[in-house]
C-alpha cells in the first residue's frame, strides 16, 4: 500500500514537526512529509525541515497583510500544495487563518492543532469528564488566556479545519491540569508533552 503524504503548515519552532519526523523514522509512523510550507522563513520549523531534507516552501507573510497579499499568499501556497498531491495537511502552530475560498480548494482532510480544549459541538463550552464547565479559549493566545482565566485544567484539540476558526469536527483531545505556581513556559511545556504524542496517535488514523 501506499506510504500517505504529508504536508505540513507551521510558524514556530517545530517541535510537533520534529515529533513527526522521529515517528517516521522509527517506524512508529508510516507517513512521508513531502513539504513543510511555513510564512516564517527564519523559523524553527523551516530549519528542522531543511535539516531533515525535507523539500520547503518558505513565502514570507507580509506584515499588516492587505486582502489582495493574503489571497496572493494562499493561492502561491495552494499551487505548491497541488504540485505535491498529498492525501493529508497538517496546521502545526500555523499562525495564520486561511480563507474558506482556500480551505474549499484543498480536497484532502486538512487538520489543526490547537494548545486549549474545544468542545464537540464548536460550541463556547467544555463540559469536563466530572461534569465542571470551561470556557472554550479560541485565538492565538489561549495558552495565557487559560492562566489569565484562572482555569483549572486546559489542554489540547486535534480537529478537521473548516472555515469557522477553531470550531472543526474533533479528532483527539488531552487534559492538562494547572497547578500552582505554573507560568506560560511550565504550562506550555506540559501540554507540549501530550500534544506530541496525540498527534501521532491521530496521524496514526491517517495511515
Ligand atoms: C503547538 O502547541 C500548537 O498547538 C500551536 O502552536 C504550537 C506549535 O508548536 N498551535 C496554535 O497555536 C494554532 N493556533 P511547535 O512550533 O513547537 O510545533
């Protein structure tokens, strides 16, 4: 049977990228990342890529993006994507949105992880296994937010991307507790280490 390709969307350093890169090459993944497309060309991600000699396609994201660069921006990344022909894409710490007009002509599933807990339904709220509620933290802070919020657990999604911002279909999610005395890094650390192998037990389902 086919290997599945993978392409793969990121911003920062790489680290779920690196994840990924050592399940293949051990065997624990049975995957190929054909490309990493990346809108920070000097970022960690792009580096492990290059280390790793996996093909990249770097576009620098203009700052303050007008409507015409963003539609510019996706299309130049959608023709790559479409010359790679991959049967699955990944959003790893992607930092921009993508346009419905984009996600529509990308025909394979596209995921997305996301370092807070989103609910079933896309819904505003998580219903916790003991029946507490959190509020569902969308954005690009909500590692913060979750501190900020006073929660008391938070965690991370892996879910279908659809044009609504954080509000996909639900693959796989993880818990993580906030414990006294956690600041952004310790707690960012600790999701890190559940998101990782998350990730792969989804992209398993993928094979
Ligand atoms: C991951 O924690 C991912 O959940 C998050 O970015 C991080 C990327 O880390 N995604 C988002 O915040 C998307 N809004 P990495 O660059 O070290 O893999």
């Amino acid at each position: 049977m086919k290997t599945p390709s993978l392409v793969v969307f990121a911003s920062g350093g790489g680290s779920n990228l690196q994840a990924i890169i050592d399940a293949i090459a051990v065997a624990e993944l049975q995957m190929r990342i054909v490309l990493v497309i990346s809108d920070q060309p000097n970022s960690g991600a792009v580096q492990r890529a290059l280390t790793n000699s996996i093909p990249v396609c770097a576009i620098p994201y203009p700052r303050q993006a007008t409507a015409e660069q963003r539609i510019a921006w996706e299309s130049t990344a959608i023709n790559v994507i479409d010359s790679f022909t991959p049967d699955l894409v990944l959003l790893s710490g992607f930092m921009r949105i993508l346009s419905s007009a984009t996600l529509s002509r990308v025909t394979v599933p596209i995921l997305n992880q996301h370092p807070a807990l989103l609910p079933d339904d896309g819904g505003d709220i998580v219903t916790l296994h003991d029946g507490r509620t959190i509020p569902a933290l969308r954005g690009a802070h909500v590692v913060r937010d979750a501190l900020t919020q006073n929660l008391p657990v938070t965690g991370c999604t892996i879910h279908r991307v659809v044009p609504e911002v954080d509000r996909g279909p639900v693959l796989a999610r993880a818990k993580v507790d906030i414990v006294p005395g956690d600041d952004e890094a310790s707690l960012y650390a600790r999701i890190r280490a559940v998101e990782q192998p998350l990730l792969i037990a989804t992209l398993q389902k993928f094979e």
